[in-house]
C-alpha cells in the first residue's frame, strides 16, 4: 500500500469515527437516559418494596468501603500523588484522588462480590413488578399473586441461573479492560474524563444486563441492542461511574442505579409494547 493510498483510508477512518463519536454524543444527550440513575435514588427512597432490600446492604457495604479508602489512602495515595506531579505539576495531588477512587471500586468490588450476598437481580426484578411488568419478571423468576396497592404480585426464588455470578461481574477480561484504562488519569486534563467516559460505556449494558435476560435474548440480539443504544446506555453509565467515585456512599449508589436501570428498562419495554 503506498503511502498516499494510507494516509487517504486513514483519514476517511478519522471522519466515520468523528462522526459516528458525534451521533452517540447526540444521542445521549436526547435520550435522557442520565436521569435514570438520579430518579433511581428517589424511588428507592419513596418505595419501601425497595428500600428496605437497599437498607439492608448499608452497612456491610459502608464498613468495606471506608477500610478499604483508608488503607489506599494511607499507603498508595502519596506516592500516586508525586507519580502524576511529573505530568500535570502541582494538579498531581488533585488528579490522584480519582486514581485512588478507581483503584479502591475494584478491591471493594471484589471483596463485596466475596464477602456480601449479590441480591442485585431481586432489586431489578422487584422495581419492574411494581411498575407492572409481573409478565416480564415471570420469565426469569417466580411470581405469585400479591396484594396492597402498587404490587402486581410478589417475587418467588429464581427460575434460572443469574446471567453473571457476584464473581463473574469481574472476570478476567472484564478487569483487565478496566485495569487498562486507569493509567488514563495520568494525562493532563482530559485523562480523567476519558477514563470515566470509556467505563460509563461499559457500564450501561452491564446495569441492563438482566432485563436482556428477562427478554430471553440471543447474544446476537443483545449486542444489536446495546449497538442501537450505545449513546442512551453510554450516557447511563458516564452517571453510574461518576456516583460510583464518591467515597464510601457510592456504595449506597451502586445499588441505586440499579433500580435507575429497571426503571430505564421499564420505559423502554413500555415503548415496546407500543409499537
């Protein structure tokens, strides 16, 4: 290939990637979809069918949480800090604080995976069968007929599998992605908003991840589902990133977000149904 004929289809590469980058960024701001984990926070508080399950995680999640900040805090922190002054100078302090973050989900993922029941998947499940979706729900769990005002029915055992294990959430491929990404904080100004931009785009689908189970989707259906909603789904998790930083409550958030992802999944199979 001469280097003409190189330059040319890499420049066309360069424009459909601007332009594809374009339309998600525009339809991530239309689609409104950063709401959702905002609105998760309030119908956790308004609702007690979901809020006594949140509740009960609270302090298990709170208590890892702080020890495991304190003890990255005291031993990486300083040395990340004189690390990122090479690059960005005195901001070095300040950029260190979001690496140590990134670092502290991983370790508390892990150990919360180890150390505390997963009941992620009865938290969807229970937000979609008070917004009446008792059909849907009933394909990958139990229901029986319930009563009281705002309840279809009320949530049995599973029917099937999880589609991840606690511990699959962070298999080895899915840590090094996020592992690869961290050193993003090291450059100047952008760094950080890369790093919270790529994993917010992987963080969508995995919040959406039971509703395409419930949906009882092939994996080739579910990939041209998150392709069609790569901007919505993108915006969602740039949210669920962002509330996952904040020390210690952002464990109270992890599970928010994911009553923001029923919601989300409710609304979208009521537009189903619409069509």
């Amino acid at each position: 290939m001469s280097a003409s004929k190189y330059k040319e289809d890499l420049t066309k590469e360069v424009k459909a990637q601007a332009v594809k980058a374009a339309e998600i960024e525009r339809d991530a701001i239309l689609s409104h979809a950063y709401f959702y984990p905002i609105q998760g926070i309030y119908y956790a508080l308004a609702n007690k069918s979901v809020y006594g399950p949140i509740k009960a995680q609270l302090l298990p999640r709170f208590v890892l949480s702080a020890l495991v900040l304190a003890v990255l805090f005291a031993t990486v922190y300083v040395p990340q800090s004189l690390a990122l002054s090479l690059f960005s100078g005195p901001l070095g302090f300040v950029s260190a604080v979001p690496l140590v973050l990134s670092e502290s989900n991983i370790l508390i993922g892990l150990l919360s995976a180890l150390l505390i029941e997963d009941k992620k998947d009865l938290l969807f499940d229970t937000v979609l069968l008070d917004r009446g979706h008792t059909q849907l729900v009933s394909t990958g769990r139990e229901v029986s007929a319930g009563s009281g005002p705002g309840r279809a029915g009320k949530l049995g055992g599973a029917m099937k599998a999880k589609l991840v294990s606690p511990l699959q959430r962070f298999s080895p491929e899915a840590l090094v992605r996020y592992l690869i990404t961290i050193p993003l904080n090291f450059i100047p100004a952008i760094g950080t908003i890369l790093f919270i931009t790529l994993n917010g785009r992987r963080a969508g689908p995995r919040f959406l991840a039971r509703y395409f189970q419930l949906k009882q989707y092939s994996a080739q259906v579910r990939e041209q589902e998150i392709e069609k909603r790569t901007g919505s789904l993108t915006a969602f998790g740039v949210v669920t990133v962002l509330l996952g930083l904040i020390p210690v409550v952002g464990q109270a958030f992890e599970l928010t977000n994911v009553v923001g992802a029923a919601l989300m999944a409710s609304d979208l199979e009521g537009k189903s149904k619409n069509m």
